[in-house]
C-alpha cells in the first residue's frame, strides 16, 4: 500500500510559528523520494491566521479550527477511500480532530508524544488545540473544537512516551486523562525496551489503527527543533524500535507528524534527520 503525503500545516497558536512550515521543509529535504510517497498536495484550509484566544471557549481561533478540521477530514477520507495510506504533515497536534472522524469507529489510536495534550479550554496555559487535541478526540475537550462525544474509544488508545507532572498546569492535565486510556509513559517505555512495547501493541487485537507522531516526543538532547521540549524522552533509536512495528502493521490506516519547529532548525539538519527516521521506520 503506497504512502501519500498530505501537507496539514496548521499551528494552533495563530501566530504562524514554525510548525506551520515543516511540511515544506520535509518536502524540500526529500521525503516524497525517500519514502518513493505519492504527493497528497497541501489542505489549503489548514491555517489559522487569528491568534486571539476566545474568552468563551477559552480556545484559540475555534472557528478557523473547525473549519481547518473539515478540510482535513475530507483529504483523509479521499486518500483511505482510494486505498492509500495517508502520511498527514502537521503543522501541530491540532490537526488530530480533523483526522479522526475520516477513521472508522473502532480505529486504534497510538499516540507517541512527550504531552498527553488532555488540557482544555479553562485549564490550557496557552488556549492552542495543541494542548487538548487527545481530549477532544476522546470526547473530554471543548465544545466548541467537538461536534459532542468521542471520536474513538478511549479503551483503544495508547498514550505513549509522555513524560511526568512537573507543575501545576501538568498535574492538572494528568489528572484529567481518561482512565480508560493505556498509558505507557516514558519512563516505563525505555525500561521495557521500545521495541518491545512497539512490537506488542503492533500484535496486540485487531482492527484498524492510527499512528499519531508528535516529534517533541523525541529526547531534546536529539531534537531540539520543537516548541515544547521535555528532557528524559526515547532518543532517536529507541523511536525507531518502538515506531517502526507500528508503522509497518498490517492494520495501519496512515500516519500523522507533527511539532518539527523550522524555527528551531536553521540549518536543516534536524529537518534531515526526521526525513531519514522516517523512511527507516516506514521503508521504502
């Protein structure tokens, strides 16, 4: 099943940081070739140009986000309808909601991401759909980000890598997690091994499933080129055990990344070495 590369450069926090210009910078680097990928284009609605938190939802530009999340809903759906794999480009974690309602109801959903991202309108620092896309898809966010209830079951989520509390705002949002959700946080990943976990989720059930890459996941002492680095992570070889079984599972509708910061990475190299990461775990 051929890679289709679907750019979705929306950054959540309005203010055009340099998520919203990873897809381009992934493209220039060589990803198409390297994953011999078809070009999905660019979703053209997935900008949001108003960095004004709503007092009411307490979210940053809503509306744009909806009308982004439709946008991608339907490219993702046009991609799993032609009998593809969609490898969608944020962008952030905001471009999760408008993934979701293109899978089927019962999809698995393994979230790798240094950010359980389970905050929500009220209790986010930052009012960006980064820090509660989980929830919402989940059906514990914003109303005004949901079209009300779940998107997928909690029961078949794999919340991955994340790393502990460390104030308020994370206690918060820890406490908030769905305690149907499977947490394997990092430090229980790098002591079982990532492969490990990786090659047990990939065997584990059965069903479609989704894998969602947000790259601030990665230990900064690797990659530095993200918004909201968090130290003690999986370096970039213990990614690679734990993705590349998921990656390659059967059952596996598409794959999103998101959080490479171009800001963060004047040179390029980081942008590199995300290109060659991803054409080893997903291969050529």
């Amino acid at each position: 099943m051929r890679w289709v590369v679907v750019d979705a450069p929306l950054d959540s926090s309005g203010a055009g940081r340099g998520e919203q210009r990873a897809p381009d910078a992934l493209r220039r680097a060589g990803l198409l070739d390297a994953l011999a990928a078809d070009d999905g284009g660019r979703v053209d609605e997935a900008w949001l140009r108003d960095p004004v938190r709503d007092p009411a939802s307490g979210v940053i530009g809503a509306a744009g986000l909806r009308r982004a999340g439709a946008a991608i809903t339907a490219r993702v759906a046009a991609v799993l309808a032609d009998g593809r794999r969609p490898l969608v480009l944020g962008g952030d974690c905001a471009i999760l909601p408008g993934i979701c309602p293109a899978l089927p109801a019962a999809t698995v959903l393994w979230f790798v991401d240094a950010h359980p991202d389970f905050l929500d309108g009220a209790t986010s620092p930052t009012g960006e759909a980064a820090d509660m896309d989980l929830a919402v898809v989940t059906g514990h966010g914003p109303a005004a980000l949901s079209s009300g209830g779940a998107l997928l079951d909690p029961r078949r989520v794999h919340l991955l890598g994340h790393r502990p509390p460390t104030d308020e705002s994370s206690t918060v949002e820890a406490a908030r997690i769905d305690p149907a959700i499977h947490q394997v946080p990092a430090e229980e990943l790098l002591r079982r091994g990532a492969g490990a976990v990786g090659a047990g989720l990939a065997a584990d059930g059965d069903g479609p499933a989704w894998l969602h890459l947000d790259l601030d996941v990665v230990d900064p002492r690797d990659l530095p080129a993200v918004t909201y680095p968090e130290p003690d992570g999986p370096r970039w070889a213990d990614l690679i055990a734990l993705v590349t079984p998921l990656a390659r599972a059967d059952r596996l509708l598409g794959m999103s990344v998101t959080d490479l910061n171009t800001d963060e990475d004047p040179d390029g190299r980081h942008t590199r070495r995300v290109v060659e990461v991803l054409a080893e775990v997903l291969g050529r």
